[in-house]
C-alpha cells in the first residue's frame, strides 16, 4: 500500500539555522519589539533561533496606517507601501545558513526556493484542489458552494498568503491562527490579525490523511497516523496552517500551493568532461539542459526538474467530482479517523476518484532551476565563497560581461522575476474568466527558502537521484525503522547511540565505547525562512508622473517619474538588508546594507531602487542606531523623541569613492556659497548632480530629480508625510541647534537631515536608465556611520573606456581623490565622549573644544548598559552600566563598604531563611506524634506520621 511513495527523496540533518535576508525573513516575527520573536508556530516551522529575523514592514498601528494589501490611507488619497518587483527583473535572493553547503565534504545540503501567491493559496478554479467542506464544485448531485470563488477571501481582504494586521499601535499580531475555517475569513479586524500562508483547506486536508508510513522515522515514536507526523515532527505539532509532511519533504507526492522557483544541490550540473556546468533548467528524455539549450549532466537535478510540482502532475483521492458530494470524502470513517487515503490503490479500492492536477497544464510556468549550492562552512552564518552567484539565465554573464560579481557575498540565488503567467487554455477559469493573465493574484505573493542539511551516514536518495560514481546504496525506508525491542539493527542510526571504539584491557575487562550526540529527528532535516508579502507587477508601458514637482497626484501617492521599460531591457532591483542595532545586536540578521551593493552594467540598463524596513525594532541609540522618528510618534513634535527610537530609514547619495563618507558635490560652487538666486542655485547643482551621476547621460531634469529623490526621500513633497505633520516644514539648521538633547534632536520627527519626515520605512525611489560611463559611489547617509557599520556601493556602467573589470571578483573603485563635498558648520554637540554620566566607551560623539589642562589622575570610560538581547532594548540614551560605573569609578572605602553591606545582608537572609523554616516546620507539626519520641509508637497510626 505504501512501497509506491517510498521513491520520494529524504530531504529532511544536524542543528542549523538559515535566515533569509533579501528579500526581508520574517523567521515567524510579526510586530513585535523584542528582540527575540514572540512565537516560533506562528506562520510555518522554521527550526531557527527566536533571535532571527525582521520585523513587519511597515509603520505602527492599525490597517488604517497600513491594511494588509500595503495600502495607507491619508484622507482622500492614499499610498501604497508593500514592496513590488517588474517581471522579468533581477533579484539578488540572500541568505546565511549554518552549517555549510555547496561542495563541503561535511554535509550534504540542498536549497530550495518557492513562491506562493494568491491563485494557489485561494483558488478560485473548480476541481482544481481537493474538495473541502467550504469549496467544492458543481454537480449533478448537489449545488456545491463556493463556485467559481475564492474560498477565503472576504471582499477587498485577502486572506492568503497574509502577513496580519496589528488592531492598534500595542498590537504584535503574533498568535498563531486557529484552526478553523471562521478565522482563516479575514472578515473581521481581530480575523484579520491572524497571518495565514497556507489556507486552511490545505492543513485540513493534512491532518486527515493518512501519512506516508513508506518514509523512514528511524526509532521516533510517531504520535499521528495522518501527515502532520513526521520523523522531524512525531508529535505533529501545528506551526500556522503548514503542513509537516510537505515542509518535510521534497518533492511532495501530492499536489502543494508552492511554485518551485530553484533547487540548489551540491550534485549539480557538470559537462562532459566533469566540469561545473550551467544550471539545468528543463529535462527532456532524462536529460538536463541549461538555458544555452546545452545538454548538462546531473541525476540529481534530472530527478528535481521530472518531479517538480510545477510540470509533474501530484495526485489526490477525492469524493467523485461529477456526481458526489463533498460529504462523501468528510463523513467517511476514513476521513475522520484521520486516514484518509494517500495512494491510488487505496483510494480506489474504497470506492473514490484518484485525480492528478498538473499547475502547467492550467498556467505557463516554467520548470525550477536547478543549479549547484555554493560553499560555506559549518559551524558560521556569514559569506559564501566559490560561485556565490546561482543563476540561471546568464543575467550575470552576458556577452562575456559581468553583471554581478560572484565573490564574498551571501549566498545568493539570482532570480529573474517570473512574467505574470498567462492561462494554459483562452477563456480557462482558473483564477476568473475575465482576464487571460494572472496580474490579479500576483499582487499577494510570498516567498520561502529550505534548508535541507543531512550527512552520510545513511543513504537518502534514490537510485535516481544519486550520481553513478556517488551511489552509496539503497535509500533508507520504513523497512529500516526500529521500535527499539531488539530490531535496532535495522536502522543505521539510533537516539544517542553507544558505539564501541576497542576491547578494553586486562585492567578494565570489556569493551570501550563512547555515546554520541545523536538525534535521530535531526539527520536529515530542514530549516526554513519565508520573507513578508510582495507583489510582481507587468513592466510600465507609458510615462506617469512626468513631472517631478508639478503633479499633485504623484505627489500625494509620493510616486516618481516613470517611463516605458521594454520588455527584453534588463532591470536590476536594488534593495536594502539589514535592521536597527550594531553587530550583535542584529545578529543572526545583519546591519544595513544595499542589495546587491556592486552592479556592472552595460548602458541603457535600469535599476530600481527600492527599499523597505521596520518601525517595530527594538530600542537602538548611542552610535548603535541613528535618527528617528520616535515611537509613538506624533509627527510634528520632540514628545518621547528623547528616548532611542526604533524605526528603520535608509537614502542613497552619491559620492566620489567609497573610501569616502561624504557625499559629491552636489552644489557646484567651489567656494560653498550658495546663490541666492534659486533658479541660478538649482542649474548649478543640476550641473554638479549630472556630471557624477550614471544617468547623467540623460535628460538633465529628470536625472536631478531622480538623485535628489534617492538622497531626501522626497520628504519635502511627499503628500503623505505632510499631512501626518499638518503641513509643518522640516526644521531649519537653527532650529535643530536649539534643541539641547542630543536624542531629542536627532529623532524629532521633523528633522530630515536624519530623514525623520519620512514617516514609513518604505521608499520607491522609481526605476533609474543608466547612460553615463563610469564608477559611481554611493552611500546611506544615516546609516553609514564609519567604524561602526558600512551602508556603501557602487554602480558601474561599460563604455568610454570603462569595461567594468573586477579585481579578483570583486568590482570596486579607486580611492584617488579627496571629498569635494561642501561641508557646512558643525551641528550643535553634545559632548558624550569625556562625560562620566554616561556609556562612552564606544566612541560616543564628542565635541572638539579648547581645554589645554593636562589631566593628572586615572580616568575609565564609562560602561554602556547590556542592551543586546534584552527584551526590547534600551529606552535611555547612551545608558550606563550601573554595576559596572560603581566599581569603575568607586573609591577603595566605598568598595569595602559595600563588601560589608553585601555581608551583613547576606548574614541576615541566611538567618531569615533559617528561622523561617523552623516556623514552618514547626506549625506543620503541631499536635503530631513523632515516633521516635514515645514508647508506644507501633501503635500510631498512619495520620499521625509526619
């Protein structure tokens, strides 16, 4: 019954963690403020650290500071604030996984990567998915419900894949979703707090069907009959509406919401002559071929692509879909003792329909990558080395030119966005019949990455799926599992075995063995991170917004100029990574930083630059985190802007070298003065701007307005930050210098020097055409902040000369000149570096000042308070260690003091504690018989014993 699953490979290893970085990993965080999340069930099964993760995109509050489609509403018009990508356009997918990959003899490891986004996590198709009691189609038995609809869907609210939608501005969100069809209908506020990837049609039809008893569980006592148990989960616990056995398991024998997108293995494509080959992207005749239609070599890959849901058809029993009801399959015995039938001959020999759904028979989907992982060592969340660069359309690589250069990056998978698919079949109702393509849906998607790390000390593939030269035997099966009652020979691998390493000798007469650390749902196992929604959206095909300044829509949607993108133009996303705090704070995520932050490009390519972030970190200040706005923030003035803030804010100005942290002349006047004049003023700086920008080639108006957006966030026009802030302008210089505190001053949500205006993490800065050769710098003001973190790129652009080479695999510039930047007078200084009130030890911001007096006695930097993994950090500026200043700072008496403070206190407890006892014990007692205390004890009875 079960030997025809049991082909299925065993993806499923040691303790390590992968955290997905661009785009944002959520690590099943939502909005809260902790440094740790607050729920590890919350969307799906991680195995990650609580410490990992971003936290939501967005600013706080309610949906009506942002719904869950990323809509803001400002009054009369609104915005939208969820992060989208042109199809067709290239992403940098970054990642860190711990225990090593790629070709490292420690591990076996495999990457996969899917997306998911509405039409298959809320179809609408008929007879598409299995039946369930709240979708099922039309027949002659029965008028079905749902028809044609959308299960979930509640109106404008979107119910899967979802984020969820804090009730107000104390809210994280972070429970996990009942389980119940009610709730998954986001038809309410509280509903809708709930987040929801995978429907609840698709975990109900999980946990009644029989599980895969073909796999192998070792010696794990399985505690479910049905799919939610599995070697790596026996008990089948519930992490959102996930399904274990498919988390578990790639590929997946029936059919899943997931579209595969890459599958990364260390047994990838070679050539001929055993070469490392171009990834393989479609298989013909058990053949692999790449995108240049060249026949690579790789079982491995053969075996992904030939059973890929997205060409292979998955299989599924159900109730008769012509003339049945859906009560048939649900009030079955089977079903309710969650035994519903995972294979043909079961579910015929029952009496019910065995279907098979193919995505690529209903939509143009393409088969997944496959390609090589790339090497990183265990034991380490950091950079990858050899190709670190997965691609598989030679985005990278074309013409002999290099788009993105390979070396000392994250591990990266570059993905060119899918085109919206189009429907398989004119006039198919598979996601309405009103429309041939999917462009609907496609504005909900979410993305995941997997981590399948395992060793070599069974064999977990099939025949076809290992190399020739590899095979190591016959893959592992139920056959090889053990209860433990004398059968453990047939396992290779049992819970933290002995194993006899020698004979002992004369002295010590047996056998010598040790006992490994050896947990048998940990070999072969899969670690996961899924990133927050996105949309994908059809490339432009007309000029919007054609005026920067003028356009009153444009602004108040704060949108840029955009014009056509032709569809066979390459677009380069550019995006930011990182989270509020220093190294380790953020850690196992990573500091600010662009992705990617080196691009080679040829001229007329585009770049969007976009980028989005958190108000939800936890608390960072004191070189550890910059600007604001505070939180709660009130937009217009200092109130809670003295204590550290938490939002993430990012820009990009350009500069002459990134050895620099100043950004180019942006001015042109040579002697810093500026005209009073502002048209004479404005041509100046255009000059300046186009002659050092890379679309300097290009319409003068709209490169200056394109540079000035990237480096202000369009602060001063944005429609939405001025209402927030009732028309208030940004504070002038004077102003901010008359504002004394330190913290008070640079997280006032009207400073936009630190770029506090802009009251959303989210920025679309547009879609920028390069046309000027040359290497352009470029930084983040705020975030840039030297020997503390680095927020630098470069873009390079071929012609002129410039052919963009690398210096071994990395594309950099030469620091040759000195900043041309004006530099204005000092802000007002608040001289932290030489007060003994607080942290200073961190290179705290001091004031230059005259003091020629020599200092005689010792001095100690002050200690800054431990705020790294403590709930949701440090409220207080530059806090200090009070334990730590103490005996910093106290004299030899006040030490010997506290030493016989600490004494008598410990003397005093120590008697409390003493005497205490003796009451209680002594109350306890009263009126009891002790028998060792008469005569007559034989005779006491059993209530009388103490």
């Amino acid at each position: 019954m079960y030997n025809a699953l049991t082909f299925i490979s065993l993806l499923v290893g040691v303790n390590a963690d992968v955290y997905m970085h661009n785009p944002r990993g959520s690590n099943d965080r939502n909005c809260e403020r902790n440094a740790n999340r607050n729920n590890g069930n919350r969307l799906f099964d991680s195995q990650n650290n609580a410490a990992g993760g971003y936290a939501c995109p967005r600013a706080v509050g309610d949906e009506t500071v942002q719904n869950e489609d990323g809509i803001a509403q400002f009054g009369a018009f609104t915005q939208d604030k969820k992060m989208y990508y042109y199809e067709g356009s290239i992403l940098p997918i970054e990642w860190t996984n711990q225990h090593g990959c790629g070709p490292n003899s420690k591990v076996n490891c495999e990457i996969i990567i899917q997306y998911m986004c509405e039409d298959t996590a809320d179809p609408q198709k008929n007879n598409f998915w299995p039946w369930s009691d709240g979708k099922w189609g039309p027949n002659t038995a029965g008028a079905g419900t749902k028809v044609g609809a959308q299960h979930f869907r509640s109106g404008a609210n979107i119910a899967a894949p979802r984020d969820g939608i804090p009730r107000d501005a104390n809210d994280a969100a972070t429970e996990t979703i009942p389980d119940n069809e009610a709730t998954a209908i986001p038809d309410t506020v509280e509903d809708r707090r709930f987040g929801m990837h995978e429907s609840f049609d698709h975990y109900d039809r999980c946990q009644h069907t029989e599980r895969n008893k073909g796999l192998y569980t070792a010696d794990q006592n399985m505690r479910r009959n049905d799919q939610r148990g599995t070697r790596q989960n026996p008990n089948g616990n519930r992490n959102g509406l996930e399904c274990p056995e498919e988390r578990d398991y790639y590929p997946w024998w029936h059919p899943s919401p997931w579209i595969d997108v890459a599958v990364l293995t260390n047994e990838g494509p070679v050539d001929g002559a055993g070469n490392r080959a171009d990834p393989c992207v479609r298989v013909e005749s058990e053949a692999c071929f790449s995108a240049a239609n060249q026949q690579v070599f790789s079982e491995r890959c053969a075996y992904y692509l030939k059973n890929s849901g997205n060409k292979n058809a998955k299989g599924y029993c159900d109730a008769n879909h012509e003339t049945g009801t859906v009560a048939d399959k649900t009030g079955s015995t089977e079903w309710n003792q969650r035994k519903w039938h995972n294979n043909r001959v079961a579910c015929e020999a029952a009496g019910f329909i065995w279907y098979e759904v193919n995505l690529s028979d209903q939509i143009n989907v393409d088969y997944p990558v496959c390609g090589f992982t790339s090497f990183s060592r265990v034991n380490h969340l950091g950079n990858a080395m050899d190709d670190a660069n997965i691609d598989a359309q030679n985005v990278f690589e074309d013409g002999g030119n290099t788009y993105l250069p390979a070396t000392n990056n994250a591990n990266r998978f570059v993905w060119t966005i899918p085109t919206t698919p189009t429907k398989k079949t004119a006039g198919s109702d598979y996601f309405g019949a009103t429309s041939e393509t999917l462009e609907a849906p496609y504005q909900a998607c979410t993305l995941r990455i997997r981590y399948n790390i395992s060793t070599s000390d069974f064999t977990q593939w099939p025949d076809e799926a290992q190399e020739t030269a590899m095979k190591r035997g016959k893959m592992v099966t139920a056959a090889n599992n053990t209860k433990r009652n004398g059968d453990e020979a047939l396992t290779p691998l049992t819970q933290d075995p002995y194993v006899t390493i020698g004979a002992g000798d004369a002295a010590s007469i047996g056998e010598q063995f040790i006992s490994l650390a050896a947990n048998t749902n940990q070999y072969g196992r899969t670690f996961q991170d899924r990133s927050y929604k996105f949309a994908i959206k059809k490339r432009p095909t007309g000029t919007t917004c054609a005026d920067w300044n003028g356009d009153a829509a444009c602004k108040n949607a704060d949108k840029a100029k955009l014009s056509a993108i032709g569809n066979n133009a390459k677009v380069f996303n550019v995006n930011v990574r990182g989270k509020r705090g220093n190294i380790v704070q953020t850690y196992p995520s990573v500091e600010y930083d662009f992705v990617p932050n080196r691009l080679a490009l040829s001229a007329n390519d585009y770049v969007h630059f976009q980028w989005t972030g958190s108000d939800y970190n936890p608390r960072r200040g004191c070189n550890n985190g910059e600007g604001g706005p505070p939180d709660p923030n009130d937009f217009i003035s200092s109130a809670n802007a003295n204590k550290n803030s938490r939002a993430d804010r990012s820009n990009l100005i350009f500069m002459n070298t990134m050895a620099e942290n100043l950004p180019m002349d942006m001015l042109g006047v040579g002697d810093g003065v500026i005209s009073s004049d502002f048209t004479a003023a404005v041509n100046s700086a255009k000059s300046a701007i186009i002659a050092n920008s890379p679309c300097g080639n290009g319409d003068a108006n709209d490169c200056y307005g394109f540079v000035n957006r990237l480096a202000y966030l369009n602060q001063q026009s944005d429609g939405g930050s001025l209402t927030l802030r009732r028309g208030k302008a940004c504070l002038t210089e004077t102003e901010l210098d008359a504002i004394k505190n330190k913290n008070e001053r640079e997280n006032h949500p009207l400073n936009c020097a630190k770029l506090n205006a802009k009251p959303y993490p989210y920025f679309d800065a547009g879609v920028m055409q390069v046309n000027k050769p040359g290497k352009f710098a470029y930084f983040g003001s705020r975030n840039n902040n030297f020997s503390n973190r680095d927020q630098t790129g470069v873009i390079c652009v071929r012609g002129a000369g410039e052919n963009c080479a690398d210096d071994n695999g990395v594309l950099q510039d030469q620091n040759v000149m000195v900043s041309t930047a004006i530099v204005k007078t000092k802000s007002y200084c608040n001289d932290e570096a030489s007060n003994y009130e607080m942290s200073n030890e961190f290179g705290a911001a001091s004031c230059i000042t005259i003091d020629e007096t020599l200092l005689s006695a010792e001095t100690l930097a002050t200690t800054q308070a431990d705020n790294d993994k403590i709930g949701d950090g440090n409220a207080e500026p530059c806090d200090p260690d009070p334990f730590v200043s103490f005996f910093a700072n106290a004299t030899t008496e006040q030490k010997i003091g506290l030493a016989i403070a600490l004494l008598f206190v410990g003397m005093g407890s120590a008697w409390a504690g003493y005497y205490g006892y003796n009451r209680y014990e002594a109350h306890k007692n009263a009126g009891k018989k002790f028998a060792g205390n008469t005569k007559k004890w034989k005779m006491s009875k059993d209530n009388d014993m103490i």
